[in-house]
C-alpha cells in the first residue's frame, strides 16, 4: 500500500488519508470521521449541514466547498 494513500482503520472502519510529504503531515477525510463518530447514515449532509451551523456563528475556518473526490 502506498504511504501517500493509505486507508487507516478506526475501530474496524475504513478512513481515507492522504500524505502530504512536503510538509510531512496526514489529512484525514473529514466525512469518514463523521461517519465514525455520529454513526450518521448520510455523513456528508452531516458535514454540509455542520458547516452551514458554523458559518452561522461566525466561524470561517471551513470553505463553501461541499466536497473534493477523494
């Protein structure tokens, strides 16, 4: 398996990561986290719908991007 997209497992569920080597870190896919976490049965709504809360409150730290392909 390549380092730079391997699938981690949490709990025995599949969370897609990606290696950036240039700044030496993992990112995690936020909707297989939320899926994990709230056993959500559509994660991405979950996400949109938490980004919309945040927003709201004035947060800016997540983008108007709904989602990338992973």
């Amino acid at each position: 398996m390549k380092k730079d997209t391997a699938i981690k497992l949490f709990e025995s569920k599949k969370v897609r990561t990606a290696w950036d080597e240039e700044q030496e870190k993992w990112y995690f896919s936020i909707v297989d986290i939320i899926a994990i976490l709230t056993q959500s049965i559509d994660s991405n709504a979950y996400w949109r719908k938490l980004k919309q809360r945040l927003k709201e409150e004035g947060n800016e730290t997540v983008t108007n991007c709904h989602g990338l392909k992973y």
